[in-house]
C-alpha cells in the first residue's frame, strides 16, 4: 500500500464518516485566510488516508489517483462528484449577477 509521508491513520479512519468529512473539507474550502480549491482538498485528503486507501474509497484506480495527485490529471466535474460522493458531498454548478451596468 503506497502512503505518502503525511499517512495519518487515525485520518484515514475519521474522514470515513460523511458528517466529519463534510465538516473538515467545508473548512478547507472555506478558510478566510488561505482556501483551497476542491482539487487542493482532495490531493490533501488521498495523501493523508494512503493512496490506495483512498482509490478504493473513491472507487477509482491507483494509477489515476497518483495522477492526480502528483498533477498529471485534471477532474472533470463528473469525476470529482465521484469523488465527493463518499463523503456525502458533490459539486454545484452556479451562476452570480456581475456588477456591471450595460
């Protein structure tokens, strides 16, 4: 089983739970001082739970998740759902009103 020197198990057990893992990933997401993007989380979380740990969490091949990680792969927004879903989030397409008089 490939871990990253970041492996945390206790993590890896607690980030299981949908309720934790909501909690946890909306905090990263939502950090006033330094935010992370949903790409940024979920290299974070893979490389805290073990690589493989995390493919089969996810239900997605090693090789892909080492992509990821490591940059090589972009998500497409039907991939990161299928990434989401185990901890009971996934992405929300939506549109604001600009600022801007025409």
């Amino acid at each position: 089983m490939h871990r990253s020197n970041i492996y945390d198990e206790r993590f890896s057990r607690d980030i299981r739970n949908p309720k934790y893992a909501r909690k946890y990933i909306q905090e990263l997401l939502e950090n006033q001082d330094d935010p992370l993007s949903v790409d940024e989380v979920l290299r974070l979380i893979a490389n805290k739970m073990g690589m493989t740990e995390f493919a089969e969490f996810v239900g997605e091949r090693v090789q892909n998740i080492n992509k990821f990680i490591k940059g090589e792969r972009n998500l497409k927004r039907e991939t990161l759902d299928k990434f989401l879903r185990p901890f009971g989030l996934e992405t929300v397409l939506s549109v604001k009103v600009l600022d801007v008089e025409r």
